[in-house]
C-alpha cells in the first residue's frame, strides 16, 4: 500500500475544485472534498473554548481537533437548545 498525504479542498465553483484536485495529483498529494466554501471552517482547529467546554464535559479531546469535530461533539451531547 502507498502512503500519499492529502490536503482538504473546499470550492464554491467546481471547475476550479477540479483544476486544483488535478494540480495536486499531479505533485503527488490526494484530496479530500470539504465541499463549499462555507463549510471550510470545519477544517481549522478547534478554538480554546471549545477544547475547555468539552473537557469539563468530561469528554476526552484528542489533539489536533478540528472545529468541525468539537461542533459535532457539543451537538451530540448537549442537543438542540435552540
């Protein structure tokens, strides 16, 4: 098995998503589809009060938690309070 780092890649105009995820094959990397833009921030680590929350939550949180990951699990444990 080939082991191949891959790089997130999120687009609103899917004919750039393409001409990206084509440059990038052609350098060696995978891609991994983060869809459009507005969801890129799920990609960026998770934020010091969202580490704190889920600690005192009890919940174990890995290093290198991303937002998207921390709002995920704050979803599941405290519902919708909305």
């Amino acid at each position: 098995m080939k082991f191949q780092r891959t790089l997130p890649v999120a687009a609103d105009h899917n004919g750039a998503k393409i001409s990206v995820v084509a440059f990038l094959d052609s350098i060696g990397y995978g891609t991994v589809g983060y869809g459009p833009l507005a969801e890129g921030w799920r990609q960026q680590p998770a934020t010091e009060k969202q580490t704190a929350l889920l600690h005192k939550l009890g919940l174990a949180v890995r290093v290198g938690l991303t937002k998207g990951e921390a709002a995920d699990l704050l979803a599941a444990v405290l519902g919708d309070w909305g």
